[in-house]
C-alpha cells in the first residue's frame, strides 16, 4: 500500500521535469519579434491551486448538500486543470509570449497532470 522510495523518487523527478519545462518556456527564446519574460510561469499557479477544492470539501458525500459540494470542487478542479492549458495558449494568441514557449508551458502541464494521474493509477493498482 503506498510508495515505495523508487515511485516517490520517479514522481518527484517527473514533477521537477515538468516544471523545467515551464521554467525554460520563460527563458528561451523561440521567437525573434517576441521576447522571452516569466508570463508562463502563471501556470505552475495552476498546478497549485488545482487540488484545493477537492481537499477542501473532502472525498465522502454523505449528504445531498455534501454531494453538492463535491461536485463543485470536482467542477472547480477541472476548470482550473483546464486553465493551465488555456492560459499559455491565450497568451501566444496575443503575442504575449512566442509559440514556442506556448508549447513548451503546454508539455510542462502535460507531464505535471500526468504524474498526477499516474500516481493515482498507481495507487489504485497497489490496493
């Protein structure tokens, strides 16, 4: 039941690549009429705001009310996971920020949401 040191240490280092992803689509240059600033890294904002609403309102539903409540955080949740794909996309949109560094902030997202899920694959394999 758990993580055992490798799947702790594989996670964190699948989390630490995402976010280098967001961090060089910051720093690199990808455009010569565009240049780079930290406007990508708005999405590691995302990253962890996301699973807030979920905590908040817990996993058990016992009630309609509480019901309720959980499909807003789970509402809430998806939005904001959603938002982190958006924003980069909107930003290249307006020439805020190169298309590249949009691609790079997406592939950041991309590994971070999906060391996430895959964690929760694994957990769910282990029971």
């Amino acid at each position: 039941m758990g993580f055992s040191s490798k799947a702790i240490v594989g996670l964190a280092g699948a989390v630490a690549i995402g976010i280098l992803f967001n961090v060089l689509a910051c720093i690199i240059k990808t455009d010569d009429h565009i240049k780079p600033n930290w406007w990508p890294i708005l999405t590691v904002l995302t990253y962890c705001l996301a699973p807030f609403p979920i905590i908040l309102t817990g996993a058990n539903a016992s009630s309609d009310i509480a019901q309720m409540w959980q499909n807003w955080s789970f509402f809430t949740s998806g939005w904001l996971v959603l938002t982190s794909f958006g924003i980069p996309v909107v930003m290249a949109i307006g020439k805020l920020i190169a298309s590249g560094n949009c691609a790079l902030s997406v592939v950041g997202s991309v590994v971070c949401y999906g060391t996430a899920v895959g964690s929760m694959w694994y957990i769910k394999k282990t029971e």
